[in-house]
C-alpha cells in the first residue's frame, strides 16, 4: 500500500510538471490555435502525462485496491473492475498507436481510418475516466482515509479527459465567434491548466493518504478493540457484583444473550443460568464475590476473583456443613453483540471442599 501511495504522489508531481511544460509550450507559440503541437515542450509534456504518469496511476489504483481486503465482495469487485478499466485505456490506445505507426510506415503514408482513430479516443477519453470513478467508490470502504475517503472520487473526476473536453468545448462555443473558427486558444488552454493543476496537488495529496491509510486503519482497529474490551469488562464486572454478589438477576435480559452456553455447569440458555445463580445464593446465602483482576481482549474477558460464603445449602451431594469459606475462582466470559454467549471456567474446587471439611473427589462438578 505505501508504494501505492508513492506512486499516486509521483504521478502528482510529474502532472505538475507536464503542465508547466505545457504552459511554456502554449506561450512559447505563435498566434493562431494549436500552432504549440509541435513545440517540444508540448511533446514532453504530453509524454509525461500519457505514459508515466498513466503507468504510476495504475499502481496507485492498485495500492488502494490491496487496502480493501476487509472490505465486501462487492466493494473489492468494484475496485479490481476500475483498475482493469484504467489499465485498459492506458495500455490499449497505446498498442493501437504503435500499429498505426508501423501500419504507416509499411503504407508510407499516414494511415486515414477514421474508425481506428475513434476507437483510440474513445478508449484513451472514456475507459480511465470510468475506472478512477470506480476506484474512488470504492475508496469510500478504505477506513483508513478517515473524513478524506471522497478525495479519490473528487481527484478523479477532475482528471478525466472527458471532463477537459467538454470544459474546453463548452468555454470555446461560448466565447469563441463563429466566424473565426480556428482562432487563437492560447489563452485558454492557459487557464484550463489551473484545474490541471489543481488536480496534479490532488493526486500528491490522495497519495500522501494511501501512503500512511494502512497504519491509520490500524490504529482505528485497535482503538475500537480496546474501547470494546473496556465495555466488556465493564459489563463482566455488573454481572458478578451485581447479578452473582446481589443476586440482581433483573439485568441478564440486558447482559446475557438467550443462547447462553454455560459450560461450567453443562446448562444451556439464559433461564438456565438464572437457575444457577438462585441456586448458588441457596446454598451461600451471604456469598460475596471480590474482583481482583480483569484480563480484556475484545469479545473476551478473564476475570479472576476472590468468593467467600457460609455452607447452608450444601455442596454437591453433600449435606450443609455450617462452614465458611474463602477460595479463588477464575471465568474467561465471551461476548458477541453486547451480550455474553459464552461462560466457561470455575472455582478452585479442591480448596472449596478442603475449607468445608469435606471429602475431595474426582471429576466433580462446580457449584
């Protein structure tokens, strides 16, 4: 993606310099309309626009198709059909020039197929200017770009030949008479220049933002992994203060999804775990749970907390004891749309039992 970027810069700065080139042309002419087509400034400048710059576009567009690999099928589509779009008008007018300067020469004579020439401007005008729109839709999925993502589209329309056409027509049959048809332009080609221009800082500008897209989406990614990890915890922390210690079970609507899997008591379902919780303050009516430590990653959270209660209930298969206890328990929880869909983990069984006076056995459940 950075060399995508490199690339949309340098195509900027050699526009720049195309249009320069071609200002100095345009002045450097005498009067009358297109007499600078044959100034060498005029000549390198249309070098420059039509091949290197076109070939570092097409990497540009390329780099951006690479920074929508999270983006929809459809998107990515979008963006593959304006790069093959693009590249098409760059590289077919091109092949079709070379065979009618060969054809030429083998005829020695300038080839007159005006159907030949038509197809090499309709290909050159109208194919890249509808692959860079499809890539600047597309660029509208690349997070990356941030508040910027419609400067690809904005850059692109700008650039099209379409669009240059059609100004220079509309500004010519306004203002040029009737009666001169070829009169002089200069000035007018000067001032189409400024958009040009405009556009060539435009391209160096959606280039400096492809460059550096990828470390900012990243850094988007892991913004929201840590404000989601941070919610989630938050919500860990209401379901074991307030809804184990308290016994608050008002709030599972609102914390724990309808199909709960609870897989340290082998239940299913959030009425399920509501049983469990009911059950476990039966057992240890002053059950206190104490948070000691809470491990975030996205979607899942381990929390290792200290619990402690009187046997009134009794544990397992095992009559009350009257005793109370303190041990550590540890429950990694998943969540998955705001609500836990997951609950695995369990209480240091061994030391429960051990604090109860009870006998230690294998393969027991949890409480």
């Amino acid at each position: 993606m950075r060399w995508g970027g490199l690339a949309l810069m340098a195509a900027g700065v050699l526009g720049l310099v195309a249009s320069t080139l071609f200002v100095v042309a345009v002045l450097r002419a005498p009067d009358g309309a297109f007499s600078y087509a044959s100034d060498s400034f005029f000549v390198a400048a249309s070098f420059l626009q039509r091949l290197p710059k076109s070939v570092l576009l097409c990497a540009g567009l390329f780099g951006l198709y690479f920074l929508l690999d999270k983006a929809p099928t459809t998107v990515r589509r979008t963006a593959l059909a304006g790069f093959a779009l693009f590249s098409l008008g760059v590289i077919l007018p091109l092949t079709l020039l070379l065979a009618l300067a060969l054809d030429s020469q083998a005829a020695s004579g300038p080839s007159s197929d005006p159907q030949l020439w038509e197809a090499v401007f309709i290909v050159y005008s109208v194919s890249p200017s509808v692959g860079i729109a499809l890539c600047g839709v597309a660029a509208f999925w690349v997070r990356g770009l941030g508040r910027w993502r419609f400067m690809p589209l904005a850059v692109g329309v700008l650039d099209s030949s379409l669009l240059y056409w059609l100004v220079f027509a509309i500004v010519r049959s306004m203002l040029q008479p009737p009666v001169v048809p070829y009169a002089d332009t200069r000035w007018m080609e000067t001032a189409l220049q400024v958009p040009v221009l405009l556009t060539s800082l435009g391209w160096i500008l959606v280039g400096r933002l492809l460059y550096g897209a990828r470390d900012r989406e990243n850094a988007l990614i892991a913004a929201e992994h840590r404000a989601l990890s941070e919610v989630n915890c938050s919500k860990t922390r209401r379901l074991y203060e307030e809804a184990w210690t308290m016994e608050n079970i008002s709030i599972l609507g609102e914390l724990v999804a309808e199909d709960l899997l609870d897989y340290e008591h082998d239940r299913y379902g959030r009425e399920e775990f509501k049983k469990t919780i009911v059950d476990l303050h039966r057992t240890f009516p002053d059950l206190d749970l104490c948070i000691e430590e809470q491990d975030a990653d996205g979607d899942t959270v381990t929390t290792r907390y200290v619990f402690s209660g009187t046997d009134s209930g009794g544990v397992l298969w095992y009559p009350p004891t009257g005793k109370h206890a303190t041990v550590i328990g540890t429950y990694t929880d998943r969540f998955s749309e705001g609500r836990l869909v997951e609950h695995r983990g369990g209480l240091d069984m061994a030391s429960l039992l051990q604090q109860l006076g009870l006998p230690t056995v294998c393969d027991t459940k949890s409480v």
